[in-house]
C-alpha cells in the first residue's frame, strides 16, 4: 500500500498449490505470517508479516532480513558472538544490567541474562537477540534505557 512506513499489504489473490511438500512454505502463526523464502532481485529475504484484519486481508511489514548461504550466516554469528563477547558482555550486561535482570527490580520482564559463568556470554547473547527479534520496538527499549529513559517492558 503506497505511503505506509512500515509497508503494508493487502492479500487481493489467492490461489491453492496442490501436491506439494509443506517444507519451507509459509505459515501463519498468533497473527504473524512468516514467508521463509521470498526473492527480490539478486537477494532472498525472510519476511514477517502481521496480521492487521479487514477485507481484503491487510498485514504490515514486522521483520524482513536477508537469507544467507549458511558458511556466510555462520561466520557472521560467530562474528556477531565475539563482538557481543568483548563490547557488551561484561561491560555492559554484568556491570550494569545484571544487577536488575538477575532475579533484581526487572526479574519479572522478558529480559533476564545470567550472571557470568562460562556459558554465560552464549546464553546471554541468546536473550538479547531472542528480545531484538520478537519484542515490538525491542531496539528503542533497549537504547532508550542505556540513555537512562525509564521505557516499560
């Protein structure tokens, strides 16, 4: 739909694909339709869409990212564990939020890491990014509380 940010789509055709395996295909799931694999010039995205309602159906544009050969996606996650590892694991996690995200004042929100142990910056860089990926507005909460804002999550 033109001027919408993020996009928004309206479902206006729709066609059933007979005798075909259901592996890899789009689903819909607690109003989030997921298309693992959707090719837009040279790149193939994963799209997620939420459901909004309405006739024709209508869904907004929640996560989009690129699908990467797996030797590319996984030296970007070992990557991704490292910087985590030397930038935020210890200066940021169990110097400042731990205190409150370990059993303190924000036990009962859906950010808690784990004191530091061995297995810890794994563990911890799982929360953080299983909370970047599905808590609405996650990047802007986390941001606004390193600026000191109070946000409610």
């Amino acid at each position: 739909m033109a001027d919408t940010n993020p996009p928004e789509f309206l479902l206006v055709d729709e066609r059933e694909v007979a005798e075909v395996s259901s592996e890899g295909s789009s689903s819909l799931l607690n109003q989030t339709l997921t298309i693992p694999a959707l090719q837009v010039g040279e790149t193939n995205y994963r799209l997620q869409l939420t459901l909004l309602g309405g006739e024709p159906l209508r869904f907004r544009l929640s996560n989009a990212t690129a699908n990467l050969d797996p030797e590319e996606a996984e030296k970007i996650g070992k990557r991704a564990v490292e910087l985590f590892e030397a930038e935020i694991e210890t200066d940021v996690i169990q110097n400042k939020c731990a205190a409150c995200h370990v059993g303190g004042l924000a036990r009962d929100t859906r950010l808690q890491f784990y004191r530091s142990n061995p297995a810890s910056t794994n563990n911890n860089f799982d929360v953080f990014r299983s909370f970047l990926q599905n808590t609405p507005g996650g990047r802007d909460i986390v941001l606004s509380k390193e600026a000191g804002v109070e946000p409610l999550f």
